[in-house]
C-alpha cells in the first residue's frame, strides 16, 4: 500500500501497513551514512560538471565572446534560449533509452558526449555555430538531468524492482529533502566555482593564440569527459551489488526498504495496456497540474539568474569583467548553505510547503531590494538572499511532488510533466535580462518578482486544498469504521482514503 510519508496535522491519522524490520537503527544508520558519504556526493560530483558546462556562457561573456563572434543585439538570449529547445526535445527518450541501457551506462555515455560538445565550443567562428552547438549540448544534458531527476526523485521508493534504476532503492522518503538539497546544491556549487574559475582562465586569454573563453570552454570541458569514464566503473547498479557494502548489509539495504510496504518503481517506458490508466491518471489529477505551474513560477528566477548572474553583477560597479565573475561566487556559496539548512529542516519538521514559502518568501526581499536600492554594496547583498532563496525552491519542492503521488506510473508521468515545466520556465528566464537594461536590469528583477510572489500564492493555495482533503477523507474513514463498514470503493495509489498528503 502506498501513503504519503508525512502528515504533521495532529487530527489525522496516517493508516500504513509495514513490515517488522529485522535491523537495529545503528546498522540503518550505518548503511545511510555509506549511501551519504559514497553515493551521493558522486552524484552530485557527475551533476556539478553538468551545471558548470551549461553556466560557462555566461561566464564567457565577459571575456569579448560576442564580438569575437560578430554577435549583436540580444543574439546571446537567443543563444541562451535555444539550450532549452534541445533541452526539452531529449527528455522522454531519454528516459526510455535509461530503461533500454541501464543508469551505469546511459548516465557516463551522456556525460562523454557532452562533455565533448563543450569543448567544441572553443571552436566556434559564428553565431550560427554557437546555436547548434547549444542546442546539442541543451539535448544530451537534458538525458541527462532528466535520468538523475528520475533517479532522485524515486530514492524514496521502496524495493528494487528493476536493476536498471539502480538508485530507487537507497533512500527512504523522510530521508529525501535533505538528499535532494545535497544533490541539487551541486549545481549551485559548480555556479560559485564556474564564477572563480572563469576569473583565472580568463586571464590566460592570448596562450596559444587562444582567447581567455576558448580556454574556459576547453578547460571546463575537458575533466566532464574525463570523469564520466570514471563514473562508468565506479556508479553501482543497486545496493545488492555495492562493494563498499558487506553482505549483511547489502542484506539489510534492501529490507529496510521493504519494510515500509510493497512498492515498485515504474517508467514511461514501462507503460503497458495494465497499468496505462494509470499513467493517464496524471493527466486527469488537478494537482499535477498544480504542481507544474508552481515549478514553472519558481524556475524563472532560477534560470534566469543561473544565466546572468555574472552581468548582473557587472552592472553593480565591478567594471573589471574578471571581478565581475568572481563576485558572482559568494552568492552561490551563501545559497548553498541556506539550501541544505533549509531542506534538512523540511525533513525534521516534516513539512514541505512553508519551507517552500520560506525560501521564496527570502528571494522575494532580495528582488524587492533590487528594485528599491541604489548603493553597490546593498544591491550585491540583495542579490545574495535573491540567489539563496531561489535555490530553496526546487529540492523542497521536488519532495513535496513525490510524496504526494502515487502509485508508480502515475507518479513516473507526473515526474515527467513536472520536469518539463520546470524546464520550460528557461525559455522565459532567459529572455528577461537584456543588455538594453543594463546596468540596473529593472525588468527582469520586477519579473521575476512577480514569479515568486504567484510561486508563493500558489503554494499557500496548494497546501490549503490538500489539508481539507485530508480532513475530508479522514472524515469519511472514521464514519466507515464507525458504522463497522469496509472500503470498498476500489481506489489506489493517493486515491484511497487512508492516503494522506504530505503539506
């Protein structure tokens, strides 16, 4: 039986039925400390090169690199907007090609191949060749981001059904915030490292007749390859087959998932004449679509600044373009320590919503801020709570969607619908900063204020409608035990009464 993992409204009741565990806390804690210290930080490793190669325009931008390529106007929108053309084209194949391939060899082969897409950048004599080049890399990096959101968001499932996911089953969900924030605070990392770094290559601008972001591009690109041969060898295909694992505890991995009840972990493709219901359930439940747009709100900002952070730094009296890219670092940094804070909090509490209002509510002061001061120096702050806040919004979030659908398919077509509206918010976010705005980028600060303030709005509303349906059916539960009845209505997966959102 599927069931929400939280429920933090003291008048209802959460009806689960487990498995008695044949482990002691300490070996459970044990075996989490070695997915933590072994597993993850690899992951989040593989990650951190995705975000760098996608973010090192922006970097290279300060570096000359549209009159070096005879750009003008908004053509660097263009470019930037067009990664998520091929970034939106590639995801469900992608994911089917995960089920066909297996994560250990999929996941290294998209990073290789990417990774040499980067480095071709170096070459590049054109606008033209600048914008299929993005979007190749906007179509291999989508297989990607979408298998490790796959992956992530189904650490929470509970037994292992098929090798080829070989991360559904390490993680339990009142484990999954805290592990996400981790996950996706690699990106912010590589964003802080992508400003350092920038900051020394592009001084070597005239080595080997190369200019400074022909080196970045090389530079940045490079170890991507390098690591995803790496990855091959190292990434496990289930925690039965770890070898940093003993076999008790391979043993013990598997169990103490299964105590938590029968689960299997399904994808798009895996969608059969049996189960295509409910995979069609997605489509008809009011509350993916909810989730969608909410993702879509808290994206834009994230994009966006993702993007042209280092510009909009630039405009706050760092004429040095190379200053400009290393103070576009400490923002990253401050965010990184919000996010994991953050989201460890949401998982302690157990609350996913306010957590979300929470980081949008300190975003929301950074752009009122942005748009209100003069001084430098309060503006560059400002920018720091707007990066930090924005960042919250996604690992919360995505344990929020995963918590609150089921069973398997639908909640493999909801991760998929929700994925494509998160990143269908970089087609808007990166069209809101234009260089005729510089240096104050009024509009596209007052824009993403509205986002976050609707993303904020929605959330609240969400969590409102979620809480009266579960005092609703916790309502009619009670009248069928009291009248000795039992539920006959035939329901599953987050349909049956004894399913609890968690708010």
């Amino acid at each position: 039986m599927d069931a929400a993992s939280f429920e933090d409204e003291k008048d209802i009741k959460t009806t689960e039925v487990v498995n008695e565990p044949r482990f002691t806390d300490e070996q459970e804690r044990r075996i989490v400390r070695k997915f933590d210290t072994r597993l993850l930080p690899f992951l989040s490793f593989m990650y951190l090169f995705s975000s760098l190669d996608r973010s090192s325009l922006g970097n290279a931008v300060l570096d000359n690199f549209e009159a070096d390529l005879g750009m003008t106007g908004n053509q660097l929108n263009t470019a930037v907007t067009i990664f998520y053309v091929g970034f939106l084209t590639f995801q469900i194949p992608s994911n089917i090609m995960l089920k066909r391939y297996s994560a250990k060899v999929w996941l290294p082969l998209l990073m290789a191949i990417w990774g040499t897409i980067a480095c071709c950048h170096a070459a590049c004599k054109n606008y033209a060749q600048l914008l299929v080049l993005r979007v190749l890399l906007g179509f291999f990096e989508s297989g990607f981001f979408v298998c490790i959101t796959f992956i992530i968001c189904y650490m929470c499932d509970r037994r292992q059904i098929s090798v080829v996911y070989f991360l559904t089953t390490f993680y339990k969900k009142h484990e999954m915030a805290t592990r996400i924030a981790v996950f996706w605070g690699s990106t912010t990392a590589a964003h802080a490292f992508a400003g350092v770094l920038a900051y020394g290559i592009l001084q070597m601008r005239g080595i080997g007749g190369l200019a400074g972001w022909q080196w970045l591009f090389l530079i940045e690109g490079i170890p991507t390859v390098l690591v995803s041969f790496v990855a091959f060898f190292y990434l496990p295909v289930g925690p039965s087959t770890c070898r940093w694992l003993t076999d008790e505890e391979k043993v013990l991995a598997v169990e103490r998932l299964e105590a938590e009840g029968p689960s299997g972990h399904q994808s798009l493709a895996d969608i059969n004449p049996s189960n295509r219901k409910e995979a069609f359930e997605a489509f008809k439940d009011w509350k993916v679509w909810f989730y969608m747009v909410i993702f879509f709100c808290g994206s834009v900002p994230n994009t966006s600044v993702s993007n042209f952070l280092p510009s909009i730094v630039k405009g706050m009296g760092y004429s040095n373009k190379l200053d400009a890219n290393l103070m576009s670092a400490p923002p990253y940094v401050f965010a990184v320590i919000v996010v994991i804070l953050i989201a460890y909090s949401s998982d302690r509490l157990h609350d996913r919503a306010f957590h979300a209002i929470g980081g949008a509510s300190v975003c929301f002061l950074g752009y009122v801020l942005l748009l209100t001061l003069v001084g430098n120096s309060a503006r560059y702050a400002a920018v720091c709570l707007a990066v930090a806040g924005v960042f919250v919004i996604n690992p919360v979030a995505n344990a929020w969607l995963t918590g609150n659908i089921a069973p398997s398919m639908k909640k493999s077509v909801a991760t998929a619908m929700v994925v494509m509206a998160n990143n269908s918010a970089g087609l808007v976010g990166s069209n809101i900063y234009l260089s005729t705005d510089a240096p104050y980028y009024t509009k596209g600060h007052a824009i993403n204020l509205g986002f976050i303030s609707l993303f904020i709005i929605l959330v609240l509303v969400l969590r409102i409608l979620l809480w009266r349906e579960n005092r609703a059916r916790q309502q009619k539960l009670t009248a069928i035990e009291a009248a000795n009845e039992v539920e006959v209505e035939g329901r599953i997966g987050d349909r049956r009464l004894d399913f609890r959102y968690a708010l």
